[in-house]
C-alpha cells in the first residue's frame, strides 16, 4: 500500500463505539494519511455522548443529523452525500469507511469503481456484503486488542507450537474463516501463481489472499505476520532467500508438498 495515500475517514458513530477512535486512526496510517476525519450522528442523542472527548482528543469533525422519522438512520445518508462530495472534490486518494451497517455496501462499491482505495472498519456482526464491497476490511475488535496482544508476545515465543496447535483448531471468533479455509486458499494461490517448480513469493501469496479475503487479518488469529501463521499449515514448504545487506533481509517462498 502507498503510505502516501490521502484517506478520507469517516465514521458511523450510531453504529462504532468511541472506544476504537485511536486504534482505526494507528490502523489507517498503515494505508496513507487521515485527512477528512468526520464523525457523523445525531448529536442531541445521549447514547453518543461518549464520543465527545473522542472528537476533541483526535481532531474529529462531529457532523449532525437529526433523526427526522423515528426507526430510520439519517445519518447513513449524510455520510453518502459527504463521501461523494469527496470522491468529485479528487482531493483523496482512498476511503475509510468505519461501520457494522450494510447500508453502506452499495457506497463502498461505487468508490471502487471510481478506483478509490477502500478500506472497511467494523464489529464483528459486520455483514458479510459489506465486507466483501472493501477492498480490504478490519475488525475492530482485532485492533482494540492488538496492543494487549504485542504484550503477550513473549509468551507467545515461549510456546509457539502450542499456541499454533490451539489457532488451527478454533478460530477466534465464529465470524472469523476458520483457518482450514484459510489453508485451503493459501494453497489455491499457491498452486496457480508458482512457478515452473511450484514455488510462490509468501508477499504475493499475501496479496491474493487480501483480493480473495477482505477481512482476513493475521492478527485475527493471534499472529502478527503472514509467515508466522503459514508455518504452523502442514502440507507447506517454506524457504527464505537472504537479500540486501548481509543478507538480513530475507525473500521468501512457498510451496505445497
């Protein structure tokens, strides 16, 4: 991804708790740099009080709309218009939309089609639609525990092989692919983009597993990188080409057995 991007970020606050408000922010400068940053929703509402340090801390732009007819999201609407507005303005380069609504489905396609990165935040009750309309989609919940996670690294060193087992056999969340799907993609990629001796860059292997899966995420497995969570697969050969200075870097391929 171009780190350079220009994100337009734009939050569903009748649908995303103010708690993720730093961690969707750390996640989308992995992608480019925030610049829209609007929260939208009918402020007079109790329930989004909560949001209000959120919007000072972190330099929100809180944008209301009332709620005209009981039982509908106007909000939904307000954030249509305004992501539309942006994509015609040519000012960005990509779209954060933060939501567990569905109702946005039809948004997130059509700035694709306007070649627009898309990047989707959500819970995990996100509708499958939604999901698969990003580009690449997130879940919130992974990112709210990925700093408690780096402190179980350690642990996670000391017993690899344990912790592997345990992934392979139970996914995190039942929304989440289970990993034998996840193996049996892995494969797939692998056996149609090797080379004449089957082997595959693991980064490519990455990039097509991202285009086929949108909300597949290492973290959502307790892993960090995409070659700690291919080694613990059976049925995978895995070598690592050292490259650059003193070959510290490392390129590295894969393979079915």
């Amino acid at each position: 991804m171009d780190r350079d991007n220009k994100i337009a970020v734009l939050v569903d606050a009748e649908n995303v708790s103010e708690k993720y408000a730093q961690d969707l922010l750390d996640e989308v400068t992995n992608y480019g740099v925030p610049t829209y940053k609007r929260v939208y929703g009918d402020w007079t509402k109790p329930q989004l009080s909560k949001w209000k340090d959120s919007l000072l801390t972190y330099s929100f732009t809180p944008i209301q709309q009332y709620s005209y007819t009981s039982g509908k999201n106007s909000s939904d609407s307000a954030m249509i218009i305004d992501a539309m507005d942006i994509l015609y303005s040519g000012k960005v380069n990509g779209f954060c939309l933060v939501t567990s609504d569905s109702d946005f489905t039809r948004l997130a396609m059509r700035l694709r089609e306007a070649g627009m990165l898309v990047l989707g935040m959500g819970e995990k009750k996100t509708p499958q639609p939604f999901i698969k309309a990003c580009e690449k989609f997130i879940y919130l919940e992974v990112l709210r525990n990925s700093e408690e996670k780096a402190e179980e690294k350690q642990e996670e060193k000391e017993e690899p092989l344990k912790k592997a087992k345990k992934s392979e056999e139970k996914p995190v969340e039942a929304s989440v692919a289970p990993l034998k799907k996840v193996r049996a993609v892995v494969k797939d990629i692998v056996n149609s983009i090797g080379n004449e001796d089957g082997w595959a860059y693991l980064a490519d292997v990455g990039n097509n597993l991202s285009k086929r899966m949108p909300d597949f995420d290492t973290r959502n497995y307790g892993f960090t990188k995409l070659i700690d969570l291919v080694s613990t697969f059976n049925g995978f050969e895995i070598s690592r080409i050292p490259v650059g200075d003193g070959g510290k870097v490392n390129k590295i391929l894969i393979k079915t057995k």
